[in-house]
C-alpha cells in the first residue's frame, strides 16, 4: 500500500455542514439541489446524508490559508441556500432531528453502507471536523499515530458538541463518538509498529470482502495513504470558524511536534490500547470533566490540566507553523467551555427548548464564534 509524497506538515480542513430549514429549525434534505448549483466549486463536498454539504480546504502551510478557503466555501454555500431559507450550521449532531427521516446521497458506495450495517447505519446522523497533516516519510506514520492517541482525547474532549441525540439529553459530551464507533471499520484504530502490519490488515479485510479500499477504515485517526496525510477524525463538528481554526491549529501542532521529535532521534509517547479505549469513553461521557489516562504508567490529570501545560509545550512550535493566533482560541473553550457545555446552559435557560439549542448553533455560525448561553433568545419554547 502505497504512502503518496507530502511535504512535512501541510494541512487540510474538512467541516461538515447542517443544512437547518430557518423556519423549523430541523434538517433540510437538500444536499443534491445544493450541490447541483455548486458543481464547479472545488471546496464543496457531497456526503453521506442528504442534509450535509462538506466544505474543505485547500492544502497548505498555514491554518490561515485554510481557514480562507473555509470561508470562501461556506459563503458559497449561502449563496445558494439563503434564497431556500435554509441557514448552514453545525455540531456534532442535530439536538432533535429523527436519524429515520434523513435520506441517503444516491451513491452505491453509501447505499452498500447502509445495507451492511442496517440500524447503525441509518443511525450516522453525525457531523465532523477532519484535519490532514502531511507526514514526509512513510515511517514516520505509525509512530506519529500512536502518539497522538495520547492526546487524541483531550481534542475530542474540546470539540465535544453533541449532548443530545434525537431529542434526548443523553448525558454525553459526544455522543456522536459513541454512535460512529458501531460501525464495524470504526472507533479507535489499531496500533501496528510497521507498514507491513498495516498492509497485511488491509489486505486481510479486502481478502474477507470487508472493505474493497483502506478509506473504507474509519479509525478515529488514520493514516490517509492517498493524500500522504495523517488524518485526526476524533472531533465533533465545531460551531464556528473561531473554534474550528483553534482545533485545527492544536492537530497541526501536535503532528509537527512528534514529527520533529521522531527527526531529532527522541522517543516520543505511546499508550497501549486498552487505555486508549477507556480515554475515548471517558471524554465522550465527561468531555472537559473528564479525567484522562496520560501515559503508559496509568496516570491520569483532568484533561484542562493536561492541555494547559500541552499548550505550553506547543509554543514554539505554534511560532513556527505561525498559528499562535489560532491555537491560542483553545484558552477560549478552556475559559467559557466546549460547545456542549454551551447547549445544555442554553437548554437550561429556556425550559428545555431544543430549538433555542439550533438558534444558538445558527448564532455561532453567523458571528463566527461560541458565544454565551444568554445570547439566544429564541421565538419557540417547549419540550423540543
């Protein structure tokens, strides 16, 4: 399997994108008309549901330069939708949409994922933020992937932004984590120490009619052999562009990071799976409560406490990636907190009303940061 050329640490952004009906406040299916309008626009992406528009980035050097793409793309997308009265938005998840009623992009790829994995499958009403770093050498991918899983779950943890599922207060920060990873190629990945595993295991699933291609493998990080990308899938989908690029600047630092430490012969961290396993349910369940397994002697610190002095440690190299403006938007969700934390006050603060929840992903996505639970006021209360 093939590792596809990349210069060291340039980054790409993928963001998925809630169509939301201005009126109801639910999910629109109108992904097709949407993207039938925008058939030339390299930044857009068609996915699985028919209520999501993808817009992506170009590859760069700079979470800057991707974060112009980004917004290039996501007005473009409201050229087209504003006259639908159809606002973008985003989370993890869509605190009252019924998953049944999502139709499906007409795609045999997706089709095929649907008839295999029946209930979890129509069950993927799910939205995402995915970051690529380019990786120089093949060797360097395993190593950089089970070092980041050291950490992978303090990311999730900051991105978490789907508390509710369905209507449900599911007592998740990210449920989104716990409903993805059903998917039989899904969850935490596998941490071989040489390509040659890495090649066996997809050669094995294709053997036994797993997959018919490695992207079929949705680890929660995952190497991206086509692109010569390592690509970290663990996050909900941000709220606004402040948080995204925050993310975003984390993900690029950290790969970097490990990167150069793997270049100047030190060793850099791993943890055996198992705590792995137990991180990710622990920041699905608690988010920023969380307490997290830092290292393979089974410490833990509360995961504020770990990305502090991370951030700390990230300094220079955030100079020299020259995104210490993004990254330092990370103090911002350890000061206000995660955007789950955000619904829940705004479900609180108007008797349980998920639509002020919507009105509230809407407001973060027009003002292009979190804002504070007391700055929805929406027109419709209830037990939605």
């Amino acid at each position: 399997m093939d590792f596809s050329r990349s210069a060291q640490s340039t980054v790409g952004i993928e963001w998925e994108l809630q169509l939301i009906d201005q009126d109801s406040n639910d999910l629109r299916q109108a992904a097709g008309f949407v993207m039938e309008q925008l058939k030339d626009q390299k930044l857009i992406q068609q996915e699985m549901l028919m209520n999501t528009i993808e817009v992506t980035s170009g590859v760069h050097h700079s979470i800057a330069d991707c974060i112009d793409d980004i917004r290039i793309g996501a007005e473009a997308v409201r050229r087209v939708t504003d006259p639908l009265r159809i606002d973008i938005a985003t989370a993890g998840s869509h605190p009252f949409a019924n998953p049944a009623y999502q139709r499906v992009t007409d795609s045999s790829r997706y089709a095929e994922l649907v008839n295999r994995t029946q209930y979890w499958g129509r069950q993927m009403l799910l939205f995402g933020t995915h970051v690529h770093v380019g990786i120089d050498k093949r060797d360097k991918v395993l190593p950089i992937m089970r070092a980041m899983l050291t950490r992978g779950f303090h990311i999730q943890a900051l991105s978490s932004s789907s508390p509710y599922w369905a209507g449900e207060h599911t007592k998740y920060a990210s449920n989104r984590a716990m409903v993805f990873q059903q998917l039989p190629t899904a969850g935490t990945p596998r941490q071989f120490a040489e390509w040659e595993e890495l090649e066996s295991f997809t050669h094995d699933l294709q053997k036994t009619g797993v997959i018919e291609d490695f992207n079929e493998v949705r680890w929660d990080i995952r190497p991206s052999p086509g692109w010569g990308t390592l690509e970290t899938r663990v996050c909900d989908a941000n709220t606004n562009i402040h948080e995204l690029q925050a993310i975003a600047a984390l993900i690029h630092c950290l790969v970097d990071y490990f990167s150069t430490e793997l270049d100047e012969g030190r060793e850099i961290p791993t943890i055996p799976e198992w705590f792995v396993n137990e991180n990710k349910w622990r920041s699905s369940r608690y988010g920023m409560d969380a307490i997290l397994i830092v290292d393979d002697k089974g410490n833990e610190e509360h995961v504020g406490d770990t990305v502090k002095q991370l951030l700390r440690t990230l300094e220079p190299t955030a100079a020299k990636l020259n995104c210490q403006d993004e990254l330092s938007g990370i103090y911002d969700i350890l000061e206000i907190g995660a955007a789950y934390q955000r619904f829940l006050e705004v479900a609180n603060r108007n008797e349980g009303s998920l639509d002020a929840v919507v009105e509230h992903m809407r407001s973060e996505m027009r003002e292009d940061k979190p804002l504070p639970p007391a700055y929805t006021s929406p027109q419709r209360k209830g037990p939605r």
